[in-house]
C-alpha cells in the first residue's frame, strides 16, 4: 500500500501506458467544466465572461499543478501530467479567445476588442504569477508536514535500543 492508494492501484497510475487513458478522462472533466461555466457565465454585452474566467483560472490553475503538485508530491507522473494536458488543457481555451475577438474585430467593436485581449493577457500572466508564488508559499509547508509525518513512522534512536 502506498499510502492511501493500494499498490496494485499506484503501479497501474505510474505506468507510462496510463498516461493517455488519463488524459481522456481528465479531458472530459475539463471539457463538461468548461461547458458548464459556459452555461453559467453567459456573454455579457458582447464580452465573453466566461472564456476569461475560465482561462484565468486555468492559468492560476496550471502553475499550481506544474510548480507544486509536480514537484512536490508523490503522485503518479502520468497523473500530474494528465492534469495539465487532459483537465486544464481541455477547460482552457486559445481558439475561444481567438475566434471571439475576431468576431469583435468583423464587428467593427474595436474598443471591446482591445478590452478583452487586454484583459486576458495581463489578467492570465498575473494569474499564473500568482499560481506560482503560491506553489512557492506551499511548498515548504508541505515539506515541513511530510517530513514530521515521516518521523512519526521511525522508531526513535535513543535510550531502549
């Protein structure tokens, strides 16, 4: 047991062969997430609110899974890597952001235009930023946590042995 995952489990997720399997259905959450915001963000006035929220959080998101949960935990490989590319990947989106300004740009709405690529730049890298400073502030933390978890499991040096 690995632990709380049974070894059976752990070898089956740290199989390079999981890694496409994992990507599926880590893509369908992204993509059933994405949808659903979509449902629940409707375009306000010809901005899209909900690509911009969703690629912000994706970027925030993003840096947490590459800079934290990578790095810094014990969780399979092809899992971590399926965050990013199937559930993240799937959430966020280029080609929304792109064919929403072009058709800002074949409405002649330049002004709502510029707002929005402006707005998602600077908002998506300051969400990453921010996702990294994060991962940052959270990794000593958990090193500090697993670390006195993995004295507790050592028997002690000292007096009785």
């Amino acid at each position: 047991m690995h632990g709380n995952i049974p070894d059976a489990v752990d070898h089956a997720l740290r199989s390079p062969r999981s890694l496409a399997p994992l990507v599926l259905v880590m893509g369908f959450l992204g993509a059933t997430a994405r949808y659903a915001l979509e449902m629940l963000l409707p375009t306000q006035c010809g901005f899209p609110v909900a690509t911009l929220a969703v690629n912000i959080f994706g970027c925030f998101t993003l840096e947490i899974v590459n800079q934290f949960v990578a790095r810094r935990t014990n969780l399979p490989a092809p899992l971590v890597k399926s965050m990013g590319i199937g559930l993240i990947g799937a959430f966020t989106t280029i080609a929304a952001l792109s064919t929403e300004n072009l058709a800002l740009l074949q409405q002649g709405r330049l002004g709502m235009f510029a707002l929005y690529l402006g707005i998602t730049v600077f908002a998506t890298f300051g969400a990453a930023y921010a996702g990294k400073r994060l991962a940052d502030a959270m990794g000593p933390r958990y090193s500090a946590h697993h670390q006195a978890a993995a004295s507790c499991n050592t028997p002690q040096n000292g007096g009785d042995a």
